[in-house]
C-alpha cells in the first residue's frame, strides 16, 4: 500500500513533483533538525484520536498509524545502516519488503500513542547518530541489490521518505 512502481531512489537528489519536498536542498547541518521535526508532526498527530488515525481513506491505502509505524521502521532501519556504513567497510544490506513488514507486525493493530513515542524516540537516535557522523563518515558506502550508496545519499532517501508520507497523511 505505500508501496507503487516509482523509483523513489532519485527524490534523494531531487524535488518530488508530487509531495515538493527536496531532500537535495537540505544542508547536512540541518538533516538531523528535519528529521526530528518530522518526527514531531508524528508524534503529535497519532496522539489524536484513534478512530482518525486508524481509518484508511480508501481500501488500498494505509491509514496515518500505518505509515506511521512504517515511518518507525524506515527510521530505525537506516539508522541501523547508517550506523553500519560507518562502522563497516562497504556493508552490503538486503532488501526490506515493507508491505510484508507491515502486515508481519500488523501495523493496524498497533496502539497509536506508543507508535508516537517510538517515532520520536527513534528519530532522537537518528539524529545522535547524524550528529557524529565526522566529515569523511558521509561518503562511505554500502551497497543493496549490487547498488552502492553513501550514507549521505541513505539520510537524504530517508528524509524524502518520511516526509512524503506527512504529506500522504496531512498535506492532501
């Protein structure tokens, strides 16, 4: 359901015709205050009520609690890579099915205020990590699918991925 056939790769260097977030354009300095701004609209948000967050607006798209717990999960997995890309020369990282991730931890059935702490306190953890990364630490690299990436590139994909999903959620 947040999945389609777009290559979401490239809004790590682009603006997003359709959200009009432009991860590119943020400066390293500011990517972990984005985040947690992010995080924060989250945090907020799934903190209404619960009827709200868990109704899907049509059949086939996620309700805000489960691109919630996904913009949760997303975050933790690519601190996890980011902090492997800088501990590890050239990690190489699978694939990460997130529909079959959602329905595994059944991503509706969550309780949307522990959701919120999670989202919050995983992105602090995010932003501890981008606070150490030393300047050298940017460019290292892992690969997924053959593909390489730096872990500047990951930050930047990541950035465009949760706040896509604000804007799937509260900017229509």
């Amino acid at each position: 359901m947040a999945t389609d056939n777009k290559d979401w790769s490239v809004f790590a260097q682009k603006r997003c015709d359709e959200c009009g977030f432009d991860a590119s354009t943020v400066p390293r300095a500011a990517i972990a205050a984005t985040a947690l701004g992010n995080a924060e609209d989250w945090s907020r948000f799934l903190r209404g009520p619960a009827e709200d967050v868990r109704a899907r607006p049509e059949p086939n798209v996620w309700s805000a609690l489960e691109y919630g717990a996904h913009v949760r999960d997303m975050t933790r997995l690519f601190t996890d890579r980011v902090e492997a890309i800088l501990a590890t020369d050239s990690p190489e990282f699978p694939g990460w099915d997130q529909e079959a991730a959602a329905i595994a931890a059944r991503y509706d059935q969550m309780d949307p205020a522990i959701v919120a702490e999670e989202v919050s306190a995983d992105t602090a953890r995010l932003a501890r990590v981008i606070d150490g990364i030393a300047d050298d630490g940017w460019d290292r690299s892992g690969t997924r699918d053959g593909r390489p990436f730096t872990a500047e590139y990951l930050l930047r994909y990541l950035l465009h991925d949760i706040n896509h999903h604000w804007y799937d959620v509260a900017g229509k």
